[in-house]
C-alpha cells in the first residue's frame, strides 16, 4: 500500500486557489496562453502534487520520483505554477512566462525547465512515453513508482493514443494512472461536435483498463480515485474527471473561447476577484 500525503481539505482548497491565480497571472503577463484548459485541471493536478505522487521538489531527479507528464502541453501554465508552489522552480519565474530566453515556454521543455519530465505540445504523445517509462521501471524492479499522464478529451482524438491505450493494456501496466481532462471544450468547440469520444467509460472498458469516473473538482473523490488507482492491480486505470473548462472565472467557465486567449487587464482583475471568492464545493 503506498503511503499518501495526509493533507486537509483547507489546504488543499487554498493551493488550488493559489495555482488558479497563477495561471491568469502568467497568460495575462504574458498577453497570450492557454488559461481554459489549466483552470479546468487545476483540482485533480493539485491532489495529485499534494497528497498522492511520491516526490521530492528539493531532488526533482530522485531515482524513485514517481512520473507526472502533461500530454496536453499548451496547458504549461498549470505544470509551471504546481512546480512553484511545490518549490521546484523559484516563483518569481511565473513572471517570465512565454517570454524570448525564458525556461518557461509556452509549451514546456524538459531541458530547461527542472522538473518538467517530457517535452510536451505535439498532442498525443504522453500516454506513449509514460508506458516506456513504466516498463523501464519495470525493468529496473522498480515496482513502488508509478506514472501519471494527464490527457485532454479533445487530444484523446489523437489515434497515438488509442495504440497507446491498447499497448498500456497488453502489457498490464498497472503502475500507469491516466486522467482524461472531460471538460468537453477545445480549441474549435465541442469535442461532441469536433469529433466525438464518448462513449469514453465502455471504450476504456474494452480495452481492458480499469475506470474511475468522478466530478473533477470535488477533492475527495480525486483522493480517492487515485488510491483506487494504487490499489488496481493487473491493469492499468484511467480516471475519466469531469470538469468545467476555465473553472474559477466567471467568463471563462465552459466557453471554448477562453481555450486559448489571455485575459487583459480588466478581465484580470475579474477573474482575481471571482477566484478569490470561490467558494468549496465548486
């Protein structure tokens, strides 16, 4: 059984809110960026660097580290402010975001940026590397590390990653966590109307994963998802979190629009304002 972080409630409530305002700090400083999709994975990311991954922000390079790859690379404004808040880059940095010579580029790189584990952007391609590095620590017997790749709805359209759902599967990779971002939005609008991936549940179903269907932004069922993930042995899980795109803003909240568009600095002070007064359960 692996041993997960005791945090409360409140403090987690707090840290989400924190990297919720880093993230409209960062695209507005910025002028540009993806604030929609960050808003909407910033609960279950939180739970995740909080309370579940086995992790040392002081070593980022730990050789028992567990692995956290976000697949959905445009979504940098999230990984970076989780990495700050953890204490793995110096927050001052969020201010240099997407600017010329920064280690903070709009989509991330693992070179230059300390704790970014996979260069990521070209959507489809997380969930491949995390089954590679899940059987090199296999290999290495490894067997209390885990990885966990973070996917959006609207990149799982991406055919890599059904290959890659396949081969998870094949090779019972049950160190592999996969959480699908469902917010239901992306960059032209509805991915019903895109191109459709519901039925998700039965299709993951039939590939023979184990699924973990839950609200997105309620923390005790991420908490538990994600230990139900520890528990499940022989097949790899993927935890289907329902959210709300641009979650936290008023005027971002389920609009396609905010998918990839900063806010200016009217819209800033609303949305500080509107995160600042959330209130939990949201």
């Amino acid at each position: 059984m692996m041993a997960f972080k005791d945090v409360s409630l409140d403090e987690l409530i707090e840290f989400a809110r924190q990297v919720r305002l880093d993230i409209v700090f960062q695209t507005n400083k910025a002028k540009s960026g993806h604030p929609g999709g960050p808003l909407s994975a910033t609960d279950f990311t939180t739970v995740l660097f909080k309370s579940i991954m086995n992790y040392d922000p002081k070593n980022p390079n730990w050789n028992e580290r567990d692995i956290f790859i976000m697949s959905k690379g445009h979504c940098s404004a999230l990984s970076y402010s989780l990495l700050a808040r953890i204490g793995v880059i110096p927050i001052e940095w969020l201010e240099t975001f997407r600017k010329t010579g920064s280690p903070l580029q709009g989509h991330p790189n693992a070179i230059k940026c300390p704790g970014i584990e996979v260069s990521t952007g070209s959507l489809g391609q997380g969930l491949s590397i995390g089954n590679g590095m899940a059987l090199a620590m296999r290999l290495n017997g490894q067997n209390g590390r885990r990885v966990y790749v973070v996917a959006g709805d609207g990149e799982i359209q991406e055919g890599q990653y059904w290959e890659a759902i396949m081969s998870s599967a094949h090779y019972n990779l049950d160190n592999v966590c996969l959480t699908v971002d469902v917010n239901g939005l992306q960059i032209d609008g509805a991915t019903a109307d895109v191109m459709n991936v519901e039925p998700l549940a039965d299709k993951f179903i039939a590939f023979n994963w184990h699924v973990v269907s839950i609200n997105g932004h309620d923390f005790q069922q991420i908490i538990d998802a994600y230990k139900e993930a520890a528990e499940t042995k022989g097949k790899p899980t993927v935890v289907l979190a329902h959210t709300i795109k641009g979650k936290g803003v008023s005027f971002m909240e389920d609009k396609a629009g905010w998918h990839g568009r900063a806010p200016n600095d009217e819209e800033y002070k609303i949305a500080v304002n509107d995160i600042n007064n959330m209130k939990y359960p949201w």
